[in-house]
C-alpha cells in the first residue's frame, strides 16, 4: 500500500531529444495526469541533448536557446491524457510548425499518476468534511485545495458579489490532509481558517475540495 501511495501522490518527470522515444507509465489502477509540458530549447545542447547536427554546420547555425512550442502541453494531452501509457518518437513535426530551425530540440514533460476511481468531496467555509472508506480499506489523498478557485464552487456559492473573482489558495492544504487523513479509515477536520490559514482577502468565502480513493 505504501509504494503505491508513494507513487500515486508523485510528480513524475520524463524528457528526450529530438530523435528519441518518450514513455510515460503509471502503475496498475491508475493513469496519466499530464500536468505540464515544453518541448523546444532553452539550454545550450552542451547541457542538454547535444546537437546533431555535423560540427561544422553548428558552428555557422547559432543555436537558439530562447525556443518553444506553444502546442506542447495539448499535444501531450492527445497523446497521454487518462491512459495506463503512452510512448511516441519526439521530433518537431508532431508540435507543428518548428519553433527554431537548425536548432535541437527536447521535450520535457511533468505528470502525476491519478488513481482510476477517485471521489471528490467539498465542505464550504466553516463545515466539517468527513472522509471515509468501507472496513479493510484506508483514504489516499491525491489532491487538496482550500480558498477559491476561478471557477468558483457550485456547491458553495459566494453570497458577496461585489468581491473581484480572484484566485487564492492555501500553500500547505495538501500536506495538512495528507497528515490528517492519509492511510486512516476515516477522518474529519473544519474548511476554517483556523487549520488552513487564510490565503484570502478579508471577507472572501473560500471552501475545502478533496480528492481521494479507497
């Protein structure tokens, strides 16, 4: 059970030059949740995928180490996005138009390993949230997030319209669920301001979201 919450709540990283095969993989019950991606050159190729080019013709080219793909993370998501696995031959044609000719490119690629069944559960302000599990199995927390996100909540709708639509979200609520909750049975604990602290403006209602598995 450890090695695989240990490896459910990691953060992957995966890269290779141009020319190269890139494999992603997560483990039985769960698949990939790409969560960032860039594909193009921002080292020089002594640093990183050396140039493959003849010496002489990289000498006369200068290598351009301000160069990305825009597509990069869509891409990723077509090819990976809620697979078990994924493996492709990087080059510039699958990103479309290459962002700098003449220069070796790399993609690098950042993901996390979501579990297959997963709930979610929100408390408003102030509520308790109160997780649980059936006998024999215990919580896996995969992500927690307290204060307010861009799209809001439906579950708790903000009453204080004349408040600007602002993003803020407590830095440690992961680490404080996982403490609180990870590998029990059951647990409980308040959306305050007093466990989480209070990544908001004054007077901004915020909530508690939890994703987890059995």
């Amino acid at each position: 059970f450890a090695g695989y919450i240990s490896q459910v709540l990691k953060n992957y990283t995966d890269h290779a030059c141009d020319g190269e095969y890139v494999s992603l993989r997560c483990p039985h019950r769960t698949t990939i949740s790409i969560q960032s991606s860039f594909y193009g050159r921002i080292v020089p190729s002594h640093q990183m995928c050396p140039s493959r080019y003849p010496h002489s013709y990289a000498t006369l080219i200068k290598e351009d180490v301000a160069c990305s793909a825009g597509t990069s993370l869509q891409k990723m998501l077509d090819e990976c996005q809620d697979r078990r696995s994924c493996q492709f031959l990087v080059n510039s044609r699958l990103f479309g138009a290459d962002p700098c000719p003449g220069t070796g490119k790399y993609l690098l690629v950042w993901y996390k390993c979501r579990p297959n069944e997963y709930k979610s559960k929100v408390a408003c302000e102030d509520d308790k949230l109160r997780l649980s599990c059936k006998k024999s199995m215990v919580i896996a927390i995969y992500s927690a997030i307290f204060g307010r996100t861009q799209g809001g909540s439906l579950e708790c709708p903000y009453q204080n319209l004349g408040v600007p639509m602002i993003e803020c979200q407590s830095a440690t609520a992961l680490q404080l669920m996982i403490k609180r909750c990870h590998g029990k049975r059951s647990c409980s604990i308040y959306a305050s301001t007093y466990e989480f602290g209070d990544p908001c403006y004054p007077g901004i209602r915020k909530h508690l979201n939890v994703i987890y598995t059995c």
